[in-house]
C-alpha cells in the first residue's frame, strides 16, 4: 500500500518524474484499482486516478500522458464502476439503520420518504477536513474536483444522523459518515476522468456496463450504476443527451421505489430513491432545454408530480 501511496504523491507534486514511466506506473496502479481482496490498497490505486484527473497542472501533463491513461480506460472504468457499490459491511449498517427509520416512522405515522436524503461523493480534502482539520499528511495527495463539493462549512448542516447537508450539490453523502471510502473515490474519479476525458472515451467502456447495472435486480448494483450515472452528466452531457428520453423516466420511477414495496420493507432500499433524485438533478439542465424548446413540455409537470 505504502508503493501506491508514495506513487499518488509523486504524481501530485512531482509530476514531471512520472512523465517517461507512466505507462508502468499506471499499469501498477490499475492493478491495485481491481484488488478485491485489499479495500485499502484498491482505494490507493483509486486515488491515482483521481489525482491525474483533478490536481495536475496542464503544463505538466503531456499528450503521450493523456494517450497513455486513455488507453487504459477500457479497462479502468468498469474497475471504477464496480467499486461503486457499496461493500458488505457498508450494506449491514445501511440495513440496519434504514430499519431502525422504519420503525420510527411507523411508530410516529409518518411517511419513510419524509426522512431519505439523496447521497453521493465529495472530495477528499473535504472529509479529511472535518476528521482532521489541520492534517495534511498521510496517504496520498488532498484532491479537490469543481463537480464535488469542498466547502467545509457543513457544520450547522449536520442533522446529526450521517448525513451531511451540501448547499453546492444538493446533499452530500453519507451511508459511511465522513469516512473517505473507495465507493466515494471511485465515484468522484468516475466524475473527473469524464470531464477530462468527455464522452467519446468514457462512454463506450461504461454504457455496457450501466445498462447491465441498471437492469440489474440486485439493488445495490442497480443504485451504484444510477450513481455513475449522475457522475457523468457533466462530463458527458452532450453524449448523454441521446439516452435521456430512455433514462429520465427510468430515474423518475426508482423516485418511488421505497414507497411501491412498503408492504415488503425489507426489500425496499430507500438508497436507490434517493440516489435517483440526486442523479436526475444533474441531468436537470437536460430536463430544462426539453422544457423551454418545446420538445418535451410535461415534463415539468410530470417531475413535480412524482416528488409531491
């Protein structure tokens, strides 16, 4: 783990060492992405990507550079996608826990929709910043993303049940706390990667896998390929304009997901609900041009419904 770390922190400050080996190099630490025996060390490897994708001066990053990690990709970003779902001990607390809402809400008549707040990743920097404000060491490089909230004046957000208010991206994640995880780095790589690289690289490795995913009757697959979904919208948004007739109403029926299997509670994942509606306010610029040309004016209409 201790080569990984040492090799993100190489390419954060000291880019220029990389440039003659970074074909090996990447190579290393996509092996490391795809451990599934060693979280730790697949974190590692993760933030690598992340770090290449956000962090480095363009002057430094030469076009071989770019070939060389987009010649990977084919192989990376199906890593990164599966990375995404949540891992078993992750899945018993969220069970537990959505059980325990489920209770209450039974016992104070309420709607269990009434407590779900949508979840997704943030940056590095800004979990290490709650945890340890002043620490600026440790393992890898402090990664900030435009498209991933940094802003650590969460505070007066906090409501106290790990889920943190984000006023950038609508709500900030958290099943894992403020714990900086591989589903988050992967996430958040996903994110930057798509932005760097647009859609034309991104997209043919992933939307195989996202529809397999999608269609997917395990939940927790089925919730973190909408999350991928939602970490490309930016970066692939002119590619995904195609797919969106397809997937807008897709995202706009798993809004309703907890509700339809309230009968059956403990098949319901209210994380999937609420990684939908984080995901479908970030095609939100898509649904708006649908709107204001004419093309597809229910739609506003149809959204507003579904969430009241």
């Amino acid at each position: 783990t201790w080569v990984a770390k040492s090799l993100v922190s190489l390419l954060h400050y000291r880019t220029e060492y990389l440039q003659d080996h970074l074909e090996s190099v990447a190579r290393f630490l996509l092996d490391c992405t795809a451990q599934t025996q060693s979280v730790e060390l697949a974190l590692e490897g993760t933030e690598f990507w992340l770090t290449f994708g956000t962090s480095l001066d363009e002057a430094v990053v030469t076009p071989p550079m770019m070939d060389t990690i987009r010649a990977l990709l084919p192989q990376l970003v199906p890593y990164l996608l599966r990375n995404m779902v949540y891992q078993d001990d992750q899945r018993q607390e969220i069970l537990a826990r959505n059980e325990m809402d489920r209770q209450e809400d039974q016992n104070n008549n309420n709607n269990s929709n009434d407590a779900m707040k949508p979840v997704f990743h943030r940056s590095r920097a800004a979990q290490q910043s709650q945890q340890q404000p002043s620490n600026n060491g440790g393992g890898g490089a402090n990664t900030t993303n435009s498209n991933i909230d940094t802003d650590d004046d969460d505070d007066d957000d906090d409501d106290g049940d790990g889920y943190e208010q984000d006023d950038e991206n609508g709500f900030d994640d958290d099943d894992d706390g403020n714990e900086w995880t591989l589903r988050k780095c992967s996430a958040a790589s996903l994110d930057a990667l798509a932005n760097l690289y647009g859609g034309d690289d991104i997209l043919p490795a992933l939307l195989p896998e996202l529809e397999r995913g999608l269609a997917s009757t395990d939940p927790w697959i089925q919730e973190a390929s909408i999350l991928a979904l939602g970490a490309i919208a930016e970066g692939c948004a002119d590619e995904m304009e195609q797919h969106m007739n397809q997937l807008h109403p897709y995202l706009l029926n798993n809004l309703n997901a907890a509700t339809v299997q309230n009968n059956t509670p403990n098949t319901a994942l209210p994380q999937v609900s609420c990684i939908a509606a984080w995901t479908l306010g970030r095609y939100a610029p898509w649904a708006v041009e649908e709107v204001q040309t004419g093309r597809q004016g229910h739609l506003l209409a149809q959204v507003t419904e579904v969430f009241l």
